[in-house]
C-alpha cells in the first residue's frame, strides 16, 4: 500500500510542477487572448496527444468520474462557456467538457 500511497504522491507533485511552470505562460496570453475566442485544439494534435486529450471525458482512459476541463484548476474559460483556454495549450481552446491526464482540481 506504501508504494501506491509514494506513486500516488509522486502524480500529483508532477503535475503540481507542471502547473506551477506554465502559469507563467498563461499570465503572458492576458486577459486579451481570454476575451478572443481561440482555434479549438484538435484531438490530433501533437500536444493533445501527448496528454490524451479529449473532448469528451466520457471517452477518457483513466479519467475521475466528474472530472472535466472546466473543473481543472488550469482552465481559463468562463462559467457555463462551452470552450476556454488551457495554461498546457497556448493559444487554443479545450471543450468544456473534456479531459487531459494533466487534470487537477486543487
């Protein structure tokens, strides 16, 4: 159980970092680029790839039941918009209810 507890805590202090090393990023769109609505990132997408992303949490491997773009602790858009931005994703638009294997609801 010990070494679930330690891969577990080891999760979520990576994704804590990757956070913490794209807000900076974020803050250089400013409020401008979250005014404009940005090309929607495609599933195809390297970068979306690269964090299975999707569309729709639904079809996630591995997502937490409720867990959705527009509940992550890095997502931009407005309530109840059906698309916002993404710190991982500059310059695009994730779906509102998608999911990436970066999800965090700190």
């Amino acid at each position: 159980m010990g070494d679930s507890i330690s891969s577990a805590r080891r999760a979520l202090m990576l994704r804590l970092a990757a956070g913490a090393t794209l807000l900076p990023l974020a803050a250089l769109q400013g409020r401008r680029a979250e005014a404009a609505t940005q090309p929607l990132l495609s599933e195809n997408d390297p970068a979306a790839k690269a964090q299975a992303y999707v569309e729709d949490a639904s079809r996630a491997k591995g997502a937490t039941p409720g867990a959705l773009c527009s509940n992550c602790s890095i997502y931009g858009g407005a309530d109840g918009a059906p698309q916002g931005s993404c710190t991982l994703f500059p310059g695009k638009d994730v779906k509102a209810g998608g999911w990436c294997k970066a999800w965090s609801g700190l």
